[in-house]
C-alpha cells in the first residue's frame, strides 16, 4: 500500500488528516488543532510523552498504533463516558476482522487478548462555560500492534502483549482505518450507546471477584453487571450492592491494572 492509498483511504471519514513519524502526544497535538479544525485524525508511530488515566506515561515506542480523533459530538456531559466505551468496542471489532484473536474488555478503557494488555484509550473532553454542552472531545487510541524491537521493558512485559506478531505498514494502517471505521458507526448514536450489550458481552470482569481503594480503604468485591451509564455493579461480602462509576480495578491477584 502505498501513501497515496493510505491517504486516499483514511480520508474518506472526512476528517482532517495529520500523520507523524514522532509526537509527543496525539491526544496534545488534537486538542490543539481543536483552536482551528472541526474534527481530526492525528495518527504517530511513536510517541515520546505518551499518557494513560490518571495521568500515567503510556509506553508508546515504534511497534504501536498511536492515533486521536478530534471530535464534536452531540452528546451530555454525564454521557461522556460512551465514547470511550465505543472506543474499546471499535478496537475488538477491528482486532477480530484483521486476526483470529479474541479480545476482551477490562473495564473502563483497556483491550486485553489471552489476560495481557494490548490497547490503553483515554478521552479528554472539554466543556462549555455553563458546563451543559461538550465543546470538543479528544478520543486516544494506543495499541500495541507488533512487538517492540527490544522486547516490553521488565516491569510490564508480564502484563503486556502485541496483537500481531510481525511488522506490517498494511495491517498498521488497516487496524487504524477498521478502528476509526467501527467507532464512527456507533458515533450518531453515542447518547443511546446501543452497543452496551456488545461491551458487557467482551468484558472479562463480569464475575470476577476485584480489589480496590475507596475512600482511602482497600475494599473486595464481585462483579454483577455493567449498567446502562457503564458503571460496575459490584456486589460485597455482606451482600450490599453498589454501583462504581470510575476508579482504580485490581483483579483477583493484583497483577492486572486499569
């Protein structure tokens, strides 16, 4: 495939289009063409200032698929979290059509294949003054394609895996096309996110008993359910129920992390 088909094919979302060899951040570079562009595509393969939740580095060496959408959807701000969601479920889709693999969701924004971390998304979105209408929202996607040239550093070679096992331009920009593809179908509708059944449906959590820190306590719990706004329908040794909207998730040892 050569640039000028590359070119041709992403640019049939009509978005505007940048591509880089080395950003600093995609999501950075988005969101400062948010001063200028309606909607964008900013694509790198590789990132030196790469970032995860809660303001994480995010390993972003040449061997992933590092890429951001500008967008400016019709949608609340309690509904934020939609996009991130359709996000993960854009990123299996795309997983499945271009491999054999079966990836599975690790709630709220991570793709896991066979329990290791293949892709990390992050949303950052922005509000208007009144804080009732969403500005702009900048969706980040960070996929670990192929395997790094000197291997994943020690301290997360146990939890992180590639999607594909040799370097190929064709399938780097195919995943991005097929991601940014899917996540568009689902992007009218994002506010009545049809697509909860399908995330429930690839989430591994569902039953799985988790760890994690509220209100400054460790507490235990089990996964019953994911609901409508995407929460985590927890149910504790007690018997109580409760519903977490967003937080740190340790899984039965503690060796995977959101």
């Amino acid at each position: 495939m050569n640039k000028e088909d590359i070119f041709k094919k992403l640019s049939s979302f009509g978005l505007e289009l940048q591509i880089f060899d080395i950003l600093e951040s995609t999501n950075k570079t988005a969101k400062e063409l948010s001063f200028e562009k309606e909607q964008a595509l900013v694509i790198a393969k590789e990132q030196t200032g790469g970032r995860g939740r809660l303001g994480r580095s995010f390993y972003s060496p040449e061997g992933g698929a590092y890429f951001s959408l500008l967008l400016r959807p019709e949608l609340s701000p309690q509904k934020t979290l939609n996009i991130t969601t359709a996000a993960a479920v854009a990123v299996c889709r795309a997983i499945e059509k271009l491999s054999n693999k079966n990836p599975q969701i690790k709630w709220v924004n991570d793709v896991f294949i066979k329990g290791k971390k293949v892709c990390g998304i992050l949303c950052e979105s922005a509000f208007s003054r009144e804080g009732t209408k969403m500005d702009y929202a900048v969706l980040g996607i960070g996929a670990n394609l192929f395997p790094p040239e000197h291997g994943f550093p020690e301290d997360i070679k146990h939890i992180a895996d590639s999607i594909f096992e040799k370097p190929s331009e064709e399938l780097y920009f195919d995943f991005i096309f097929e991601t940014v593809n899917e996540f568009l179908k689902m992007y009218n509708s994002l506010e009545k996110a049809d697509f909860l059944e399908e995330y429930k449906e690839r989430s591994f959590l569902i039953g799985k008993e988790i760890s994690f820190i509220k209100n400054g306590q460790n507490k235990t719990a089990t996964v019953l359910d994911i609901e409508k706004s995407f929460g985590l329908v927890v149910k504790y040794k007690d018997g109580s129920v409760e519903t977490l909207a967003t937080g740190e998730v340790t899984i039965g040892s503690g060796n995977i992390k959101t």
